[in-house]
C-alpha cells in the first residue's frame, strides 16, 4: 500500500510540473501514462481525485474568496 501512495504522489506531483509548464489536461495524462507504464484511465482516476481534493476547501484549509 505504501507503494501505491508513493506512485499517486509522484503521479501528481508529475501532473502539476506539467499544468504549470503550460501543458493541456489530455497530454498531461498522455505524459504521464507513458513514463508510468499505465493506462491514460488510471492516471485520469488519480489525477480526478487530486483535481477533486485540491478544490476542496476541507482538504487544502483554503478559504480563497470566502474571507
């Protein structure tokens, strides 16, 4: 298990290095899914639920414009 939390991490950490590089959401996964030996489907589900996770304000304690 602390294998996959490992990989989801890097998978990720992958993810946001290539949004911020100017990369578009598809190829990102394209990348990623490549350099990863996945499928663009796992790598879609992982980067959903970080999607999901960072939009959260529970998660990330960021109140952004409600304050």
């Amino acid at each position: 298990m602390a294998n996959l939390n490992w990989i989801k991490l890097h998978i990720e950490m992958d993810y946001d290095n290539l949004i911020l590089d100017g990369v578009e959401k598809n190829d990102a996964i394209r990348i990623i899914a490549k350099e990863w030996y996945m499928t663009q489907e796992e790598v879609n589900d992982i980067v959903n639920i970080y999607e999901k996770q960072m939009n959260d304000i529970d998660h990330t304690g960021d109140l952004g414009e409600i304050i």
